[in-house]
C-alpha cells in the first residue's frame, strides 16, 4: 500500500465508531469508465445481515458522500481510460479492511479465415 492510499484508508477508518453506532456492517461504492470518462455509483450501506439501509434512516450524521469519494479514489488509476474497466470497493466495518474488486473492459478480435466470393 503506499502513502497516499495509508493516509486514504486512515481518513475511511475517522468514520469507524459512526458507522458502527449507525448499525452500518459494510459500505460499497461501484464504479465504471471507458473512453476517458469513469463515475461512481452512490455508497451503498449494509447491516450486519446484509440488507441495504436507507441513507436517509440514519440517525447519526454521517459524510457518506465523502466516505465514498474516498472508497471510490481506491480504484485502480486509469480504470476510465481506453477500455475501461469497473469494480466494487468495500469498507468492512467489522474487519477495518477496505477490499477492491476490478475488472478490466479489453477488446479482442479473432481473424476469421480469407474468403474469395
């Protein structure tokens, strides 16, 4: 992990006790580009039984829209350039640990055998 995602991650763990208080297990956020342009999704929150919480029932105020710019910022650098590609990051509240699934978008062609007509 290098310094700027060490100094990411302490900012997404400051949000830790709220969350917990919150009744929040885990908080993902997914993201897609290709073409020079990528986005990401609104944080989804989930209870410890895997259920979604409404943003909207939570009674302890709660940055999410900055938690999830900083889950989202731990998507691979260039994931919106090209092809492209899109993913999940995800912050267990419980473990502390944030895991980043990816996929890469890539083009493949297959040369079909020369025809004459």
């Amino acid at each position: 992990m290098d310094n700027e995602d060490q100094k990411r991650k302490a900012e997404v763990l400051a949000f830790t006790e709220k969350l917990r208080a919150a009744g929040v297990a885990k908080i993902s956020v997914s993201y897609s580009g290709c073409g020079d342009e990528g986005c990401s999704e609104e944080p989804q929150l989930q209870a410890p039984q895997a259920q979604s919480i409404d943003r909207s029932s939570l009674a302890i105020d709660i940055d999410i829209e900055r938690l999830g710019e900083l889950l989202a910022d731990f998507a691979p650098t260039g994931y919106q350039d090209g092809d492209g590609g899109f993913g999940t990051v995800t912050f267990d509240i419980e473990t502390e640990k944030i895991r980043l699934e990816h996929c890469w978008y890539e083009t493949v062609s297959h040369e079909e055998e020369p025809r004459e007509f």
